[in-house]
C-alpha cells in the first residue's frame, strides 16, 4: 500500500486479496494491498481491458448520478460502495445540490472504515456495514431513518455488485424487497460483468479471480436476459440495458477503444413507476 494504513481494522488479513481493493487497484487508488495488486496484475495480463472497464463503471457512476438529480432524486443509497475512490456518489450529487444525502452500504470493514474517514463533518453522508441480503436492518438503521425519507424517491446504485450474489441467494428476488422499500419515482442503477460480452479469455480471468478470491468473493458473470431480471417492476431508462459505455455516453471518455470492454460490464437504470 502506498498511503498511510491507520485506517485499516486490526481484524484485516491484508495477505488475502479482497474484491474492493483489487478494483481500486485497478482505479490506480493506493488503498490496497501486495495480495490485491498480484491479482489484479494476474487478471490485466490475462485481460488487459479490465482497468478500462474499471474507469467505464465509474463514468457510468457519473452519468447515472446526474440523471438522477436532473430527475429530482435528492437521497441517495449506495449498496457494495467499495472503497471511496475519485469521483464518489456524494461529490458527484453534492456537486449539483449540496443538500442531497447519501447512504453508502458495503460489508467489508475495509470499505467501512475508509468510508468513515472520507465523509467526516459531511452530515449528509453516511457509512452502514451491512449484507446486501439485510434489506431491512438496512433500511431500518439510524443512519437510513435520519438520510432516507421513505415517502421521497430515492437512487439506489448497486454497481458491480450483483456478479458476486450466486443464484442460490435469489439475487432478484432481493431486488425485489429493495423496490418494495422504495417510492414511487425511485430509481435503480445496476452494472454487471456480462457473460455474453464476446470479451476475450473472459473465462479465463473469472476463473483466475475465483482461485485467488475467498469463498465468498467469487464472481458469476450472467447473460443479458439475466441481469435484466433485476430490473423487474422498474421502467428501463433509453436506452435500457447496454453495455457500459453505451449507457448516454458523453464524450470519448466514456468510451474504449476495444468495443468488447465496452460491453464487459452491462448498466442499465430503472425507474419505479
């Protein structure tokens, strides 16, 4: 690691790599570790285009984001948050209005812990640690009750999150009790590692990650019908569920090179109506 490492907790093993340090990692971020940086650098030369991928999930981030504010979201909750990199939810939100409040959700006390630091004197922002599946603890802990008014719409970003649910979880039907906790207007941003891309050695590299990542970190690429299960009882947004970059890119940032990291991760958003 390259910046101070006081804020990680005692509990950490840092030999082991950890998913949220590998993509800051790939993010060029200096929090992570010599077990991070060894899988990712396996994985780069395998699929060279994954740090690409990395930046066009940010800049679909980005974009999601102002979409929402321009629509009139004004709370935000942020589930698998990862670690705060350039370009967080709160800054992007805050940029345009400075009354928006963000929840930022991650079960990795790595993630927590460096949350906390970063949104410190922010009262609009919060950090919860939590399971994805506790959608009511979440929803019902201090922090939702006093940024979250249930009777507002609110933005919630599950962004390269889903790919580590397996299917036995029922990662739709927890998407289902999130919508149900939301109002009407709400939205739903979601970005997914495609298993139907045309990305080359893609398999390679899932299998790669599995044997370096711990049980309960390991990766399931899903076809296009599949991720758009999660999108059930929302409206997609034009122009529904694409690759990343393809999702209203605005400018040649968004955009790579190589048309199959492009598509690597799908993002769509969707509305409750």
């Amino acid at each position: 690691m390259t910046g101070n490492a006081s804020w990680v907790p005692p509990e950490i093993d840092t030999t082991v790599p950890n998913p949220a340090r590998v993509y800051d990692f790939w993010l060029d971020g200096d929090h992570n570790f010599a077990a991070d940086r060894a899988l990712g650098e396996q994985i780069l030369k395998i699929m060279p285009g994954v740090r690409d991928a990395a930046r066009l999930n940010r800049a679909f981030l980005r974009r999601a984001a102002r979409y929402m504010v321009d629509a009139g979201v004004r709370q935000f909750l942020d589930v698998g948050s990862g670690i705060p990199t350039v370009g967080n939810l709160h800054e992007i939100v805050q940029q345009v209005d400075p009354a928006c409040r963000v929840l930022y959700v991650d079960r990795e006390p790595v993630a927590v812990a460096h949350s906390e630091l970063l949104l410190q004197g922010n009262d609009n922002c919060a950090v919860l640690q939590a399971d994805l599946r506790d959608v009511n603890d979440i929803f019902e802990a201090e922090p939702a009750r006093r940024l979250l008014d249930p009777a507002q719409p609110t933005g919630v970003f599950m962004l390269l999150l889903l790919h580590f649910v397996p299917d036995e979880w029922d990662p739709a039907g927890i998407l289902t009790r999130y919508r149900d906790q939301l109002a009407p207007g709400s939205f739903l941003a979601v970005s997914h590692v495609a298993a139907d891309s045309g990305s080359e050695r893609l398999d390679e590299a899932v299998q790669v990650y599995k044997t370096g990542q711990h049980q309960q970190n390991q990766p399931f690429p899903r076809t296009h019908d599949q991720v758009l299960r999660f999108f059930e009882g929302f409206d997609l947004v034009e122009p529904g569920l694409v690759g990343c970059a393809m999702w209203n890119p605005q400018g040649v940032g968004d955009m790579s090179d190589d048309p199959s990291i492009n598509s690597l991760p799908y993002a769509g958003v969707g509305r409750k109506p």
